[in-house]
C-alpha cells in the first residue's frame, strides 16, 4: 500500500488549464534538400506529422479535485463525457469542411468547364478569321505579282516542329499554356526564327513574334532529373480524373434522360402457350434482366432459359405497357377449310349412298348386281370385312357413289363412318331372315347421321321370303314404309335374279332430286378418308370421297395426322385419273405416313402448312394417348389390388386395312373378364416385319396376322427366336381363337363332393408311425388320398388329406360302409377317441368364357 501510494505521489495530478478546449493541427509543411550524386541537389515539400495534443480551456464544467489528488468516480465520467462532447464537434466540424470543400470543388469545376469551352469557342474564331485573311493576302500578292520570271528564291528549309504545336489554321489546341511561361515561349519563338533565318543566306533578321497561346512551349537545352523534376520546368497539369468521371456522368445522365423523354414504343407481342424469358423479351424489344426483375416482382423465380406459360406472359407483357395477342398451338389449323361457298358457283355432285344391313343379308351381292362385278366371290368366308367405295353409271347417265360396309357386329366403326359420310342410306334386310341386331344398328347410325333411309328387301327368290313380316318388324323400330303409310321408301329386290334393280336405281335418284345435292367443283378439294391401307410398291394407300372441290394431280395434301403429296390417282377399276370432282372415291397414293380411316382430307398449297399441321396433329394424339395410358395404369393398380392380380394375353396385330385393325381391336378388348383378358401391344397396317417378331419375343406375345403375312426375315427371326405367329383372314375365328385360348388360362373351379362317414373306437400309438385311429366306417365309403376333416362335437378342428389306410395289416384303397378300418393322418396327431371323420373329393372343372 506504501508503493502505491509513493506511485500516485510521483504521478502529476490530472488538472486542466485555462483556455478552450481545441485540437492543434498534426501535420506541417516544410522544404528539405535533397543531395546526389555528381554534386546535384533539390529542395523539395515534406509534410511533418506531429502527435495531437489536446489544449484545455478553462475548468469551469469539471468538478474539483479532492485534497487527496485522486479523482472520484463521478469526476471521471464528467471528464469522459466532455471529451466525446469534444470529439463529436470536431468531427461535426469535419464534415462540414469536407461538404463545403466538394462543394466549392463542384462549382469551380463548372465554371472551369464554362470558361474552358468560351476559351475554345473564341480561339476557333480567331483561327478561322486568321486563316480567311490570309487567304485574302494571298490572292492579293499573286494578283500584284510581274508577268516575268521571278527570282530564284533561297531554300527555306524548316526544322520539324514538335508533335504538340498545330498550324494556325488548324483547330485550336485545348490544353491552355501556363502563364509563366510566357516568357520562355517568347525566347523559343525567336530562336526558331533565328535558326530559320541561319539557312536563308542574306536574308533579314526575322523580328520578334509573339508565342501564340494556342502552341505549346518547346522544351530548350538538355534533359535533366533535376529539370524535369524542378517546378519551374513543369508544364501545366492537365484535367483530373475526377473532373473527367464527372464530366462522364454528366454525359450519362444528359443521355439517360434525352432517353427517358423519347416516346415509349408500344409493341403488340404475340405470346403462344409456353414461352421461354429469353424469347419474350426479344419480342418485347426489352432487357432480359428487366425481364426477370418484373417476374420476380410477380412472384416467379425464373431465369433467361426458363419455359413460362401464357398467363405469366401476359402480366408481364402488360407491366411493360405492351399489347398482347394471345395465340394457341391450334392455331395452326386456323384457315384450312375455306369459307362457305357462294350459291352461284355450285354444281350438282353424284348422291353418296352407303349400303348397310346385317351379315350375310345380301349388300355386297346386291352391289355386285349394279356394277355388274363379283366381289363377294373373292371375300373370306362369304362376308365383308373391308368397307369399299364405288360409282356406278346407270343407262340414264346420272351416276351414284355406293360405299358398302360390312355388316359383321365387330365392324361398327366401319359402320358408323359410311352413315357419316353418305347422303341416303340404303337399309338391306333379307326376306327370309327379317330384322336382325345389326340392321336395328344400322338404322340407328343413319338416324344419328340424320340421313334418308331407304329400305331394300333382298332374297325375294327364296321360297321363305315373305316381305310383310319385314315391313312390320321395321314399325317397332320406328321406321314406316310408304306402303303402310310413311314416308320411307321400300323396294323388293333379288340380287341373285337381278330383279327390280331398276326401281331401286329410281328411288335412290328420286331421293337424291329431293336432296337437292351441289358442289363448287372449282375450288381446293376436301373429302374424307374412307378407308387406308400398305401395299408392297405403293407405300401408304387411301381410299377418298372427295365432298367438295377438284383433287388434282401434284397437290399437296393433309390427311388426319399425315400429309403428303399426290403422286398417282386411279378409280375403283384401277383406271388412272388426273383428277377428281365432288362426289367421286378415288385411291389417292403419295401419303408419308398411314391415315387413319375416317379422317379428314385437305389439300393445301403450302406444304410448310402441311407439315405443321401434321405434327401437330401427331403431338396432341400422343398427349391424348400419354394421358389415357396413365389413367388406365392407375385404373388397372386399383383393380388389381382389390380383385387379385390379373392374368394378361398379350398380343400384336397386323391387318391390311385400318378398318381391319380398329375391328381387331375391338374384338379382341371385349374378350375376357376380370380374371383374364386380352392386351394389344401393337396395331399397325402392313405386313409383318421384324419389329413386331422382336416385340413378341420380348413380351411373350402372339402375333396375329389378319389377311397379311410376315416377310422372309420376320419369318427367319420368328423361327429362330420361338415367336409364334398366327394367320387369319375371318374375323370370327380370331375370336373363337382367343376365347379357347383365354379359357386356358383360367383356373378350374373346385366342386366338392362328400363320400362318407368315418367313427374312431380306438386309438393306436405306433413307434415310428405316430397315432392310429381304429374306425368303423358308418356312411358311404373312404378312399386312399381322399381329403378329410377331423369333427369333434360337430366342429371341424382339423382340415387334410388322409396319410394311410389299412384294413388289418394289409393297405387298402377304399373301405365301404360297417367295415373296420386304420386311418391316420397327414402330419396330424390330435385325434380322440369319439371323433368323427369326414371324407370328400374335389373335381376340377375347367372355365370357359
């Protein structure tokens, strides 16, 4: 304690003296001589900084300090607290020294910049003034000068000036000269005139010119350190970086505002479906990163790459004040019908009839009777399987469009195409067979295509037919013969005698007079797909009705989802034909791709149209299928969860036509039920190639060729591969095949049946063997390997087979009814005397559908 005390007695007391509190400045100014080598010297600046020192006013706000000379805590802070109060004026002070300097800086640098560019404007005056005097002077001197030769003149040879001087003429130099300079510029001006006149023998002492403001001084004698380091030689320093980086922004900010005040361009921007940021932005005419600000404000994180959709598109087009045009995929199609046409240009067309009825009713015969052909002979099995189109001629002259269907209850697509497409509908009901479910489907899909109907009654020359029984049937069906007081026509016919052809002829022309049928044959065609298939040469071939306008050769045309060129035309009789008007079926070959049967047919001049179009068309029937393939994935989870998994027979058709596949399908869909069924991997047209042999190997499926065959390679792979590959040519025994086939892979049901009664007397343990029960047997009888059911008091406890049966010592098969017998059972041994043995057998029956 005695050691502190002597150290805060050696330490002077903290005391403050008269005066206010300031801060001295820390740094001075100052000149040192700087010595080198070779007895050179130079005085330069230096700036010497001392250690601030704080001097103290007067002691007015402290508190005095205590006789002891130690300050109490209280006094400390007051001390502290005017020394922040000190240092928070002085920073204060600062700031606003260091504002009022920027600010003066800024004005002078404006003014600077004022009086720099009315330095400039005047020197470019005076030059121009200068140089159009001497000019004048120049005229006039030629002007005064004798006709004579004149004199020869000394040589005037001048010494290169530097690169910083500039004629008189030329433009004004910008840096300025330094004023005390003048003086040596003066003496550089007369010892270049002094060395120009040195070269000139006996010409005059040049007089003494004055240095001009606009060139610059020329350095004299020799380069030294301590010349080009002297401040005396230093020229004039040039514009700062700083008053260039002002004068720099000045400019942007002119620019940016020149471009705030120009009028905003108002686009209207054409967004599809989906847009990319980068590409709407283009379209815009914007900044890809204000694109993005604009988004993010809207709430979507997206980069330049990013795929919007339409509705974001829009906010964002609006928020840059822009107009939007909304277009869609389908827009492509916009345009490709044309318009409805005018009264005057139509013509009359051939009336398009489609003949319709039940199997084996007698349409294709009855055909065959107006055109004078024979295709039924040539068809599988006696019936139609494919719908054909053609045009007969009659003995008048007037000409008819016939499309037959057939009339198998597996081919009502085909059905339902030819009551679309067709003008009247022919309705053919044999006499001897009467109303049958495809004719009461025919006459549905005329009334739902709205067309005339017109009843045939064919087989008149059976010894069976009777008309009557026809013509009443068709009342419950709501359709009314003129005979029995309606308006349907009704005509009895035999196309196997070719009798009362003619009125049919009639009637079909009559109804197509009250039709009243036109076409504008000069226009683009349009029509329908009637049917399509692949041949072997010809590629892609397609049936056509066209409806409306002439198809030529050389068109470029859309059909459903394919588009092609017409490359060949030809008839129903294979006759090639230049071209085609309203009302006529032609094959038309040129197609890149297969069509489907029943879509629309276009022909348009662009074929960049037609192939948008066309892979549009091919994209949206992929999203369809994409989607309905994952509703029946999740369809067929569920199902199977609840019901069991189920077995599937897969399979892979080919067919020759498209109408063919679509009957195939259908068929083979509806074959099954919820154990078993079948499943189309594949269905094309065309032959069968290795494609679909790879594609059965890989899912163990059957190939099913309808009317086609495979080529020599699928045949090879096939063979060597182990895919079976089955023809067909009748669609019913396509069916009938899958049905047997399905039906195998069903499990049989189980039927149980009971034969008898067993009671246990007695039980046996056997070393090695295990329980053995002595039974009698009271009912029926028991066999060796039969199933039994162990009962005790009526309740069955244990349910197996029967492990050994003995009579004595001896196996035995069955044991009948009061016989003694041995029983045991299979990996059982909970038996009791009392108990009762139920004996049965199981019969496995086989499931068909």
């Amino acid at each position: 304690m005695a050691d502190d005390t002597t150290e805060n007695d050696r330490k002077a007391p903290l005391t403050l003296r008269s005066g206010t509190l300031e801060l001295k400045k820390t740094v001075e100014k100052g000149r040192v001589r700087q010595s080198f080598s070779h007895g050179r010297s130079k005085e330069v600046k230096v700036e010497v900084r001392r250690k601030r020192t704080i001097a103290t006013g007067t002691n007015a706000g402290f508190g005095a300090i205590g006789d002891d000379g130690v300050l109490t805590n209280q006094e400390k802070a007051q001390r502290l607290r005017v020394l922040q109060e000190a240092r928070r004026a002085e920073e204060e002070a600062r700031r606003a020294a260091e504002e009022a300097a920027r600010l003066a800086a800024e004005e002078a640098a404006k003014q600077a910049a004022e009086e720099e560019a009315a330095r400039l404007a005047a020197e470019e005056e005076a030059a121009r003034l200068a140089a159009e005097e001497a000019a004048k002077q120049a005229a006039a001197e030629e002007t005064a000068k004798p006709a004579a030769e004149p004199e020869k003149s000394p040589v005037v040879v001048d010494l290169p000036r530097p690169a910083k001087e500039v004629d008189a003429t030329g433009p004004a130099e910008v840096r300025k000269p330094a004023k005390k300079d003048a003086g040596k510029d003066e003496a550089d001006d007369d010892e270049r005139a002094r060395r120009k006149a040195a070269v000139r023998p006996g010409a005059p002492a040049p007089a003494k010119v004055p240095a001009k403001k606009s060139e610059p001084r020329r350095r004299m004698g020799k380069l030294t350190i301590t010349a080009a380091l002297s401040d005396e030689d230093r020229e004039e320093r040039g514009r700062s970086l700083s008053a260039v980086r002002r004068a720099r922004e000045k400019e942007r900010l002119k620019q940016l505002a020149m471009a705030k005040s120009q009028e905003k361009v108002v686009r209207e921007v054409v967004v599809p479906e989906t847009i990319s940021v980068q590409d709407l932005a283009n379209r815009m005419a914007e900044r890809g990163a204000n694109v993005i600000k604009t988004l993010m404000k809207l709430g979507v994180m997206a980069n330049i790459n990013q795929i919007i959709d339409a509705d974001t598109a829009q906010l964002v087009v609006e928020e840059f004040g822009h107009s939007v045009k909304r277009v869609a995929d389908s827009d492509v199609e916009d345009g490709l019908k044309g318009a409805p046409d005018a009264e005057g240009l139509l013509q009359p067309r051939p009336p398009v009839v489609t003949v319709m009825g039940h199997v084996d009713h007698g349409k294709t015969s009855l055909l065959d009777a107006l055109r004078a052909t024979d295709v039924a002979a040539g068809e599988a099995g006696g019936i139609t399987q494919h719908i054909g189109a053609y045009q007969v001629e009659m003995s008048t002259g007037d000409r008819i469009t016939f499309i037959d269907t057939p009339g198998h209850e597996a081919f009502t697509a085909m059905r339902a195409r030819g009551a679309q497409v067709t003008d009247i509908v022919v309705l053919v009901v044999a006499a001897d067979d009467g109303i049958m479910p495809q004719t009461i489907e025919a006459i549905r899909h005329a009334r739902a295509a709205q067309v005339p109907i017109i009843v045939a009654i064919n087989k008149m020359d059976k010894p069976g037919a009777n008309p009557d029984r026809v013509r009443t049937e068709l009342l419950s069906h709501e359709v009314v013969v003129e005979s029995l007081g309606g308006d349907v026509q009704c005509v009895e016919v035999s196309a196997k005698k070719h009798t009362n052809l003619d009125a049919l002829q009639e009637a079909i022309l009559m109804q197509a007079e009250i039709l009243d049928l036109k076409a504008n044959p000069n226009r683009e065609a349009e029509g329908v797909v009637v049917e399509a298939r692949m041949e072997v040469g010809r590629g892609s071939v397609a049936t056509v009705l066209v409806q409306r306008g002439t198809l030529h050769v050389g068109d470029i045309f859309i059909g459903g989802k394919e588009w092609g060129r017409v490359r060949a035309m030809t008839d129903h009789r294979g006759q090639k034909l230049d071209d085609a008007g309203p009302g006529v079926p032609v094959e038309v070959v040129g197609f890149q791709g297969t069509p489907g049967a029943g879509d629309d047919f276009l022909v348009t001049g662009n074929e960049q149209k037609a192939r948008e179009v066309a892979d549009y068309r091919r994209r949206k029937d992929r999203e369809a299928m994409q989607v309905k393939t994952a509703r029946s994935s999740m369809e067929e989870m569920f199902a199977k969860i609840q019901a069991g998994e189920a077995q599937e027979f897969p399979v892979v058709v080919k067919a020759d036509v498209q109408g063919s596949v679509e009957a195939l399908i259908g068929t083979l869909e509806k074959i099954g039920n919820d154990d078993v069924r079948v499943r189309v991997l594949h269905a094309a047209v065309g032959a069968i190639n290795e494609s679909d042999v790879t594609l059965a190997k890989a899912s163990n499926a059957l190939v099913i060729g309808f009317n086609v065959r495979a080529n020599a390679q699928a045949r090879d792979l096939a063979r060597r591969d182990g895919a079976e590959i089955r023809y067909y040519s009748i669609i019913y025994d396509v069916a009938e095949e899958m049905k047997r086939a399905l039906s195998g892979m069903l499990a049989p049901e189980l039927k149980e049946h009971f034969i008898g009664y067993a009671e246990i007397r007695q039980v046996f343990n056997i070393t090695k063997v295990g329980r053995v029960a002595g039974c009698m047997i009271t009912e029926g009888v028991v066999r060796r390997g039969a199933k039994v059911r162990l009962l005790r008091d009526n309740v069955v406890i244990h349910e197996g087979g029967l492990g050994q049966l003995k009579r004595f010592k001896d196996d035995a098969k069955e044991v009948r009814e009061g016989y003694e017998c041995g029983m045991s059972f299979e990996n059982y041994n909970d038996i009791q005397v009392g108990d009762v043995i139920e004996c049965y057998e199981i019969e496995e029956i086989a499931v068909t559908l």
